[in-house]
C-alpha cells in the first residue's frame, strides 16, 4: 500500500512534456488494477488542497475513477487555461450537465485548444442535448476544420443514428476506421451497430481489434465476452470479463456474466431429456379415435369436445360422471386408457392450481383468487428489467419487446432458446417476481 501511494504521489507532482502527456500517465495508472485505481480513488479523496500545479493532475485523477464532482472542485481551484476549460467540458458532458459542457468547450476552443477535439465534443454534446440542428452546425465547422479525420466521420455517424439512418451511419463508422484505425470510439460503436444488424462475425472482429488498445474498453469486453460465449469460445469470454474485473472488481455486469459464462462452460444439451419431453408432449395430442373404446363412451366424449388425450387431462371424474349417459363403465374405460399412457384425468388441472397458488403473492389484490397484472406494466419495455447481455440477446431472438411479451413464455420456451442457461432464467424470474409477476405456467 505504502509503494502505491509512493508512486501516485510521484505521479501527481512529477512534470511533464505536455498535457496530453500528462492525461496518458494518470489515466493508464488509473486502468492498471482495481487496487491501483482504489488507492488513487482514496488518495484523490484525501486532498483538502492541492497547490496550483497539482489541481489539474488531481482533476484528471478524479475524472478517470469516475469521481465527476471532486474532479469540478479541482478544476475551479485551477489557474485558468485551456486545459481546465477543456476538463470542465468533458466533466460536465459527463454529468450530463450538456449547457455547461458546451459553454466551457467554447472557451477552451478560443485558448485555442485543439479545435477538431473541441468541435468533435461539441457536436456530441449537443446531439446527446437532442439539439441536432446544432450539432449540424457543429459537424459543418468540423468538417471545415479538418474534414479528413476520423472524428468527423465518427460525429457525422452519430447524427445519422440519431435520425434513425443505421445504414448510413455504418457506412460513415467505416470511413472513421479507414481513417483512423486506432480510434476507439468508432471501432466500438461500428462493432455494436453491425452486432445488432446480424454480423457477429464482423462485429467480434471489430471488438477484437478495439479491445488490443489500453486501457481496454469496458463495454467492448463486455459485448466481445457475449459473443465469444454465443460461439461456444467459453475460455475467451471468461478472459475478457476477468479483465474488466482486473481493474474493475465490482463491476456488476461482468460479475454476473462470468459466472454465466462459467456457467455455459459445463453445460451440455440434454438430448435425452428432449426427446422425452418431446415424446410426453406428442402422447398428449394423440387422438381419442387410436383407442379402443366402447361406442357410447366415444359418442360422449365427442359431444363434450374431448378429442385428445391432452384434453382428458383438463377434465376431472366428476366432470365426467356428470354428463349424461356417461356411467362407471364407461369412466374404467377411459382410465385404463390413461394409466397405459401414465396419464390421469384432470392431471393438468392439478399441476396448474398448485402453481398458480404458489405464484400469487400475499396481498397482490387477487380477484376470485386470480392475480390481476398491471396493464401498464405489461406494456413497459424489457429494458426496465435492466436484463444481461446475454438474456437481452436471447430474448431479442425471440422479439419480445414488452414485460407483457415475456410473461407470455414458459421457463420450458426460454430454455429451448440457443445459449439460454439456467443463470439467465434466474435472473429473469428474479427480475418478475420483484414486480409481482411471473413466466406463463403451461397447460400440460
């Protein structure tokens, strides 16, 4: 601990050639190891004051462990320059404070910082305000300034987007990499636009190249991982999440991804235990008409609308015996039929109450013992969920798109879904029940 504090004390008073020179140091410390990073995070919260040379060092300290308002306290005790108007218009863009970002970008660009960064947050700042006729005006400046760069396409991408052009914004995203290949942003963003049209391939690919530059991006191992995971590539998954987790120990998504990526690692299909279920459920649609039976017990069964024997399993005895001309005789007859199948009248009926009393939850405001959902839950999106990567992908192959939606599967449909583990089912049924709802019970 003391060698680590040693070295950030060092690395907040030594000098350097240049600012960016500077920002590179800290913020590779920063991206080092997550004890690293909590030991800056301390230290940054330790500092009462800070010496006029050392408030912009600490100020970036603070930015790169996410700490936004001490990194402003900072820079407001900084001597004025173009480096601190240029740090309060990325803090600010970062708390999303788009007004103040904009105003301290403006000066930083008349210290006369350097203008195509300048512009490129500007642009981004107000497209993110949803203020696109700005940021138009902002790209048109861009572009002025230096129309060649990868900034510009990438802006110009972001905009496209914006307006819901995905395909043109692809096309820009790819001149920003022709440009610059090392540009992270627009490696990524590519990546996640030609990941949600269908081309993993292209898409991992992209995530690859983007995740070789340090220090790694977060959400790019994060996607990469899903991908690697989808593909079977257990191992490759799992080491782009103890990456994350390297610098980042808490981070919530990665931990929960690892363990489902560890979880995918040693799970095998049960072929088995689909043909089983795929065998119990062609016995329930067998026809009554395949059995042998007497003419007055068919004629019965037909006038009550029995024509299968997943339908016997939703009637029970006395049902039976209260129907007309329907006797003893008859009702043996239809039992042996369903003990041959290891099937029993109002099977499913069973299976069902005891499920449904076990779903509803005590003071849910049942009616005749029914839960009653929430109409405008059911209509909100799946993003209220704030599912995992890889529960959102699974479900997205399915198209479910409202809470609603997903209540109408069983556990059973889900896992049938490629890559859909018992983690994913989990989380998902963790999710619902936190909303008082649950997955479908199916009628067997």
């Amino acid at each position: 601990m003391d060698a680590t504090r040693n070295k950030i004390d060092e690395l907040i008073s030594a000098n350097y050639d240049d600012f960016d020179q500077m920002h590179a140091a800290i913020r590779r410390f920063a991206s080092t190891s997550g004890a690293d990073r909590e030991q800056l995070r301390a230290y940054v919260d330790s500092q009462a004051s800070a010496s006029a040379d050392q408030t912009l060092k600490l100020a970036i300290a603070a930015l790169m462990v996410g700490n936004l308002d001490r990194a402003i306290e900072f820079l407001r005790a900084a001597p004025e320059g173009r480096e601190k108007r240029w740090l309060l218009g990325l803090t600010f863009k970062a708390q999303g404070d788009y007004a103040h970002a904009l105003a301290d970008l403006e000066r930083a660009m008349a210290r006369d910082f350097d203008k195509v960064r300048v512009l490129s947050e500007m642009v981004e700042a107000q497209r993110l305000a949803g203020d696109l006729k700005s940021a138009k005006q902002a790209l048109k400046q861009l572009q002025q300034a230096d129309p060649n760069s990868g900034q510009y396409f990438y802006q110009a991408a972001g905009i496209a987007e914006a307006e819901g052009k995905t395909p043109e914004a692809i096309e820009l995203l790819e001149q920003a990499v022709e440009k610059a290949p090392a540009f992270v942003p627009a490696l990524f963003r590519l990546a996640f636009l030609v990941d949600l049209n269908g081309d993993e391939g292209r898409a991992k690919e992209l995530y690859k190249q983007c995740v070789q530059h340090e220090p790694a991006h977060v959400n790019a191992l994060l996607n990469l991982s899903v991908l690697c995971d989808d593909s079977g590539e257990y191992e490759q998954a799992i080491a782009c999440l103890k990456r994350i987790l390297h610098v980042h120990p808490n981070h919530g998504r990665a931990r929960l991804f690892l363990k489902d990526a560890m979880s995918s690692n040693n799970m095998y299909y049960d072929e088995e235990y689909e043909k089983r279920r795929d065998k119990f459920q062609q016995v329930l649609e067998m026809p009554i008409s395949d059995f042998e039976l007497s003419v007055r017990s068919r004629n019965c069964l037909k006038k009550m609308g029995i024509r299968t024997l997943g339908d016997l399993t939703r009637i029970t005895e006395a049902e039976l015996l209260s129907y007309k001309n329907f006797g003893e005789t008859s009702l043996n007859e239809i039992k042996a039929i369903m003990s041959s199948k290891n099937l029993r009248l109002g099977q499913a009926l069973e299976d069902q109450a005891s499920r449904k009393a076990a779903s509803i939850l005590p003071g849910a405001g049942a009616e005749d013992g029914q839960p009653q959902p929430d109409q405008s839950l059911m209509a909100k999106s799946i993003d209220e969920l704030n599912l995992s990567v890889r529960s959102r992908k699974c479900l997205q192959r399915l198209d479910v798109q409202t809470i609603g939606d997903l209540t109408n599967y069983t556990e059973a449909q889900l896992m049938a879904v490629k890559n859909f583990g018992t983690i994913s089912l989990k989380e998902i049924k963790d999710r619902l029940a936190e909303m008082g709802l649950s997955l479908r019970v199916p009628e067997v």
